[in-house]
C-alpha cells in the first residue's frame, strides 16, 4: 500500500445502547464487556492495528465514561487513540460525520470502520486490496454466512458489487449469502458526502454508493462470534476459555471454591464452597458460601446468596 490508497485511520464504533444485551448493557456499555484479559472494544483496536491503522478514533455516548475507561485500557493496543464523545446518540453515519467535523480523521487514504462490539480475527487484506484497485466508495468484508436466520445476509454480484441486503431469513435456491462482518473501508469521497447530522450507515452511505454502482464486498478470512445478547456473550467467553477458568488479579476466590471453565472478573468474590461452572462473575459480583452457579452472569452489585442454586441466571445492576 503507497502513497494516498493506504489505509493509515480507523475508527471503530461504540456509542450504541446494546439493548438486545440488556440487563448487562445497563451495567456496561456492550464494547467494554470484559472477555477475560480484555475488553471486547479490544478486539476491534487491535484489528485496526493489525491492518495498518496508526490513528485509531473510538466513539462513545452511551455510559461514555465506562466506555472510555474501557479505550484507555485497551489503548496499548493501537499506536494511537482519540475519543470521540457524543451529545446524543448519532448513529453509525452521524458518529462518523461527527469525528469528521472534530478534525479526528484526518489524512490521506481510506478509512477502515469496525463495529466496536464483536470478537474477531480477520484477514482484511483482501478488502483493503479491492478498496485499492477498485472506485468503490465503500467495501464490505464479508464471511460465507454462519447463521442466515439470524443476521441479514449479503448477496454479490460477478463483478463484487453489492447487489442487495436481505433480511433475516433461508437463502433462496443458488443464493450465496454472505455475512457482514461489521468491518468496512470507505473513501474518504464517500466520508466527505456524510451529512452533519444523526443518522445510519444502511441509508446515508451503503445507499447512496449502490446507487451508483460504486459499493462492493469481498470474502476475507478469519474467526467472528456476535455476542449480542447475555446468552452469547457467556457462550463465546466459555468457548474462549476452553478448558480452563480465568480469574482477574483483582478478583477474590477462596480456596476451597471450585471453579470450571468460568470468568472471575475484577472485583468479584467466590466465597468458600461455592461452585462455579461456565459462567460469568464480573464487576464485584459475589457468589455467597456454598451458593452453586451453573452457566449464568452475575455482573455489578449483585450477589448468588449463601446455599443458593443458581442455573441459566442472568443478574446485573450498576453499583
């Protein structure tokens, strides 16, 4: 990559409320989700990184003070890093809009765009090259689809081109569908067109470029999990952990606690005889002698009591 097409700034988006994560999301905002030695806003920094970027801009409205904290803990990953605080929530194309107007993205070169929420290890050489050696204002990277009935799928044509997004649903018959990865690099073209204002990426970006033939998509390669709600969060923390259990070096666990394949995070405290199985402890969450948790969050001032049994349980509430 030379001269104006290579991709020097990113910026990753953060600021949403994460309702789907709910309760979770009233103690965190969804990118500061901790999934063991960092937070999921992580993920995203070092994706960044690892494509080149020197200058990484992170949004933030919702519980921004957390999701600031969170940056700064990750910050280490990125040789750069500027907040971008929100008024109000702008949506994915007024955040952009807006950290343009602050003079935060500037620069020569395209513009990477990670959603800010999701793990994944990506190669995005492929999409940077199409980006490269293509007019399209904006160039999706995309997966073959894992779940078509859950997320919308992506259809392309012979050339790249994007010939439409689908809703959730079965593919037709000889349909390709293809996974958005919340990965994105855009002209600075297609920056400069975005209006000073709230509004979403679908319509005040992916739109307009389709609408002159210049919005593409390219299959890259890589690992991607969504944990958008509580249910996959502890499911992708399990199947980070494999087998084994993480505790934070702030975290409190008795001695004669058990624990299997479960998140103790910082602040939290597993008090003597209790029992803790694929599950998430988090943010001074206590699990009480001889309690007994079984694939469930405990997140913030919340508490499994002394003797109890819990399975399946979600419990969250801000301290």
């Amino acid at each position: 990559m030379t001269g104006g097409h290579e991709m020097r700034t990113a910026m990753v988006l953060a600021a949403g409320r994460g309702r789907r994560l709910a309760p979770l999301s009233e103690v965190l905002p969804k990118p500061a989700l901790p999934l063991l030695g960092r937070r999921l806003v992580g993920w995203a920094m070092a994706q960044a990184a690892a494509a080149g970027a020197e200058s990484v801009v992170v949004n933030a409205w919702h519980l921004a003070e957390r999701l600031e904290e969170a940056v700064a803990e990750e910050a280490h990953r990125v040789p750069r890093v500027a907040l971008s605080r929100e008024p109000q929530l702008m949506g994915g194309a007024g955040g952009l809009a807006l950290a343009r107007d602050r003079g935060l993205l500037d620069g020569a070169g395209p513009l990477l765009v990670l959603n800010g929420d999701v793990v994944f290890r990506l190669d995005l050489e492929p999409v940077l090259a199409r980006h490269r050696e293509s007019d399209d204002l904006v160039t999706l990277a995309l997966l073959p689809h894992l779940d078509p009935t859950a997320w919308s799928r992506v259809l392309l044509d012979a050339s790249g081109r994007v010939e439409r997004i689908c809703e959730p649903g079965a593919p037709a018959t000889g349909e390709v569908p293809l996974l958005y990865t919340g990965v994105m690099v855009m002209s600075r073209e297609a920056l400069a067109t975005l209006p000073s204002a709230p509004g979403e990426i679908g319509d005040l970006l992916w739109a307009p470029a389709k609408a002159v033939g210049r919005f593409g998509g390219v299959v890259v390669s890589g690992y991607w999990r969504e944990v958008g709600t509580p249910e996959a969060y502890r499911a992708e923390t399990v199947r980070q952990l494999g087998d084994q259990s993480w505790c934070h070096p702030e975290a409190t666990v008795a001695p004669a606690a058990t624990l299997d394949r479960c998140m103790v995070g910082r602040s939290a405290r597993i008090e003597p005889g209790a029992q803790v199985a694929e599950s998430v402890v988090v943010e001074g969450a206590v699990v009480g002698t001889g309690a007994r948790v079984i694939g469930s969050i405990l997140m913030g001032r919340v508490e499994a009591g002394p003797g109890e049994h819990l399975t399946g349980v979600v419990r969250a509430a801000a301290g």
